[in-house]
C-alpha cells in the first residue's frame, strides 16, 4: 500500500538526525563563552506542541527539545491530543510543529486540539510568544495549509509572533534545522548551550538512511490478484541482509525508484534534446538523460512547470483556469508532464530551463506487511501497480511499475525505514484489535496478525477486508483462512463491493456488526484503519460513530466525545493516504 497522501510526515530517521547534530558543532565557540549564562533562563518554560500523522513533525518537536534544553530552557514536548485548548493561555513561549494531511487537512492528533481553538469562547492569548514550523509539499494545492492556519489562528487570538513561520517542502532538515537554530536561541534571550552534545540522535545511528539508502535485493516479485482483475497487486520480498536495520510491524519501507526509461526517452523527443546534453544539477553537470531518469519528478508535473507552460503555450483554456483549483484539478486528472508537452507543442523548453521547473525524485512510502520480529531478514510490500490509458498514451506509475517491472536481482532496490511509533500492536496482549483496511490497506494488518501470532497473544483479531471481486482480488485468502481456523483471526469480514447488484464496502459490514463491534471497543479494543483517506476512511469514521451511538445509546455528541477519547488514548489510530 502506498502512503501517498502523507507526505513530509515520515518521521526524522537518524541520518537526518545526524545531519542536525552538525549544528551543534558549529555552536561550540558560542557555548564556551557563555558557559556562566544567566540564570534566569534555567526557569524559562517552552512548550513544544506537535501534529504528525506519521511521525516526522514529532520528532523534529523532540530534537527542538533537546536543543532547547542545552539553552538552559525547560522544554515541555507534547501532542496535541494531550493540551487542552484552556492551558494554551498559560504559555509564556510556544512552538507549533505540524505536517499538512490531505487535502490542507489537520492531522489526526491535532484536530481537538484545533476544533477548540477554533470554537466560540476560546479567550485571548495575548500573553503567548509563539513561532510555527510548517511541514508540508508544494504538489499539493494547500501547501502547509495546517501551520498556516495554526499561525494565523495564534496570532488572531492576540498571541505575539516572535519568529516568522517557516514552511518546509519536501525536503525539509535544511529549514528544520535553521527555524530551530534561530528560535530556541532568541528564546532563551541569547544564553548559552551547557551541553554541545544534546540527545539528538545518540551514537548508533544506522548507516543507512535517506540521504543514504541501502542498496537491498529483491528475492520474490508475486502477482497476488488474479490475471483476469482489474487491478494488479503484488506480493515483494527484500532482502535487508547485511544492512543492520530492522523494523516494526506498522512502519513504513520508503523505496527511492529511479523513472521509466521509455518515459525519459519519449520527454526528451518531446522537448526536441539531446539525452547526451549536459544540465547542471546541484553544481554538477550530468547528462540529461541521466538526471531526468534518476534525479527529477518527471511524471507529475509541478506547479512552477505547469504555469510556465500555460505562458508559453498561450493554451487558453489552462491559461483561463490557471487559478481555479478545482477546474484545473479536473483538467490535470490523468495528465502528465510529458501529455502537457505533447499537448503544447508551441511552447519550447531548453534542457537547462526545463529541468529547472522540476522537483527532485522523491522516495515512495509504503506500508511494511511483514512482522520484523518473524521476518527479520526481509521486508514484504504489497503493493498495487500503478496503469491506465488516457491521451493515447500507456501511463505508469514511477515506483509501482519500478518495482513490477524495471527490478530485477541485480538491481538495486535503494531503502530506507521511517517508523510509525503510534501504529503498532498494542503492547498489551490481551487487548482487541479491530482492523479495517480494504485492498492494500490489508498491508500492515497482515504484518500485525504475524506480530501477534510471533507474540503468542491471546487477544481478539478482527479484520475488515473487501475488494471489487472475490474471485479476483481476494489477496492473502489462504493466509487469512488459515489465521481463521487458527483461531488467531477471531473475525474475517468480508466486503466485495461488486459480487452483487448493490454495492457493499467495510463500513457496511461496521454497521452490521455494530453492537459486537462496540463491545471489543468497551473491553479495551483498539480500532485501526489503513487505506484510502478521502472516501473510505471519511466512510468508516461515519460508521463508527454511528456505531458507537446506537449501541452505546449516546447522542451525536457524545459519540464524537467517545471517538475524540479513543484517538486520544491512541486507540483509534489511522494509516491513510
């Protein structure tokens, strides 16, 4: 399953940890001259609040921490699920650290927190100095859509802005690390660090990591649907032999694909080059075959591209809705960099100013479906390749299809781990576990059955799983039977949207369960979805609260207070994109 929809919220790994901890080096003069810095600054309090989906805005929250406590500062780190919006009055200095989910959206755990800031009442915070730290990606239309409502909300309340906000595009350590360099020292009204060598990182950090992936081999490439569906899904095993990594059921696998060379090719013809031209590319110069095939985002086209295009073509109907989000949404649906240039044949690129309207290649994100405690050697994906047909043209998926089709055992799959600390097996083992995840939303489920089977836990499994066919796309059917007659997997429902003249999905199966469903959730149960985020996952958070209403007699608010508890103990917990 690919975590598309999340980006800039995989969590800081340690080699970007490493790279923060250069900027303690560079403080060294500055510490040892302000080794007897006042102190009045020991008592300065500093709350650090975060909104992660996944994980990253909540580390660069604890590194801020740590950086803050070498200033003499008392850091206080917290989620925002965990702040009432009553206490933020009583913060004299505040840090926001957000990523964007969705559509512009709040993530998970800053929601409440945002409702009730958000909600009539919320008295003045004009004895707060705050800055925000923003984590996002320019694709998307609402860029750090979640830190910029958070500023502007802050500073509507009366609070005082002490540093700008910084917002942060995909590759963010760079802005990260100079927002936290620059606010934590004008906090701490230009005192001193005591301790160079703050907990950031530690001393093992693995060898490979973002800036340096591992080359893994992949062992098994497994078509899982049947050869007649309508989709293509696939089983991968890759071998992290030798790496020294290791992981957790839950986690995510991040894969750094390199573009379809069929695809490079036909860009080239478009833009009328030669492959063997020289661009330079971060101050090196590189054939413009090999950086468009292992350097840039050659399949979405970005913003930058996309209105010089517009210019030079003179097109008037993408000139003439240029800033219509939604119109040029809808015009861009199936279209590629390289259809606009084919469709645009008027508007003439040189190598050089064409790949400067380009973003880097970035790695893809995927939901680990193994145990690594029963699979410590290798990583399972499973993941649906990417294919369809539009503008006469075949388009593919750049990671998908790398996978499926450009892998081979000599090639090298280059990977890296970001951990998910909130998705994981509840460490209690007696307790429930509903899980809902439709097509390669099954992904991390299966590795959480495995985890639990490796456990030997005694607690109740329960999986909501569908499809469009059984026939076709029933994936892992002997592995989940057989966890049935085990007894491991207490509930297998199953929902094939189109074995039947009226469709049924997950939710639908929710609802129909509801009264057992909120029985496993009174006993302790933790509910985890993964899959689709702007239809099912909106479907099934309808039916839980639905579900938990009528069986828990309770009104519609009471039902959302139930639910806001449960994400709150952490025990309704979402992996969508």
């Amino acid at each position: 399953m690919k975590i598309s929809n999340l980006p800039i919220d995989a969590p800081y790994n340690e080699g970007q940890r490493a790279w923060l901890n250069g900027f303690f080096s560079g403080m060294q003069a500055h510490m040892s001259q302000s080794a007897g810095a006042s102190s009045s600054t020991d008592s300065r309090k500093i709350t650090i609040l975060y909104g992660s989906q996944t994980g990253s805005a909540e580390s660069v929250a604890i590194d801020a921490g740590a950086i803050a406590k070498t200033y003499g500062l008392t850091p206080s780190v917290k989620s925002m699920d965990e702040v009432d919006s009553s206490a933020l009055a009583g913060f004299e200095y505040l840090l926001i650290v957000t990523s964007t989910y969705g559509e512009g959206e709040m993530p998970d755990n800053a929601q409440m927190l945002w409702d009730s800031v958000c909600a009539e009442g919320m008295p003045s915070l004009g004895s707060v100095k705050y800055s925000v730290l923003a984590l996002g990606d320019t694709s998307y239309d609402l860029f750090c859509q979640a830190g910029i409502d958070w500023d502007n909300k802050l500073a509507e309340l009366g609070a005082t802005r002490i540093y700008d906000r910084v917002n942060c595009d995909v590759d963010y350590e760079e802005p990260a690390q100079a927002w936290i360099s620059s606010v934590i020292p004008l906090i701490a009204g230009g005192s001193g660090v005591s301790n160079a060598e703050a907990e950031v990182g530690g001393s093992n950090k693995p060898e490979y990591h973002r800036k340096n992936p591992f080359p893994a081999k992949l062992l098994v490439n497994r078509l899982l649907t049947d050869a007649s569906s309508s989709k293509e899904t696939r089983h991968y095993e890759i071998s992290i032999v030798g790496s020294g990594l290791s992981y957790e059921a839950g986690d995510a696998l991040c894969v750094v694909p390199t573009n379809c060379p069929t695809l490079v090719a036909d860009v080239i013809k478009a833009l009328n080059c030669n492959p063997d031209q020289e661009v330079t590319v971060n101050g090196d110069l590189i054939k413009l075959g090999d950086a468009l095939q292992n350097q840039f985002e050659i399949k979405t086209p970005s913003k930058e591209f996309i209105e010089e295009l517009a210019t030079r073509s003179g097109n008037q109907e993408l000139n003439g809705i240029i800033t219509d989000k939604e119109r040029l949404s809808d015009y861009l649906w199936g279209r590629d960099t390289l259809d606009l240039l084919l469709q645009n044949p008027i508007a003439e690129f040189t190598s050089a100013e064409f790949v400067s309207l380009l973003k880097p290649l970035q790695h893809r994100a995927y939901s680990i479906s193994s145990s690594g405690k029963q699979y410590p050697e290798t990583v399972h994906l499973t993941v649906a390749s990417v294919r369809y047909d539009g503008f006469g043209r075949n388009h593919k998926g750049v990671c998908s299809t790398f996978l499926a089709d450009l892998v081979d055992g000599e090639t090298p799959v280059r990977t890296f781990f970001t951990p998910n600390k909130v998705f994981r097996v509840p460490d209690d083992n007696s307790l429930p576990m509903i899980m809902v995840g439709p097509g390669t939303g099954i992904a991390p489920f299966r590795a959480f059955l495995q985890e639990r089977d490796f456990r030997k836990a005694n607690g109740k499994n329960w999986l909501f799983f569908g499809d469009r066919n059984a026939a076709t796309d029933y994936i892992y059917r002997d592995e989940l039977e057989a966890y049935q007659a085990s007894g491991l997997l207490t509930h297998l429902d199953l929902a094939f949207s189109r074995d039947q003249e009226a469709k049924i999905y997950v939710q639908d199966r929710m609802i129909e369960k509801g009264a057992e469903l909120f029985q496993w959730l009174e006993q302790g149960g933790y509910f985890f979805v993964c899959g689709d985020a702007y239809r099912m996952a909106k479907d099934v958070d309808q039916a839980l609260h639905n579900v938990i209403a009528q069986h828990g007699k309770l009104s519609d608010q009471q039902a959302i207070d139930y639910v806001n508890q449960l994400k709150k103990d952490k025990r309704y917990v979402r992996d969508v994109y």
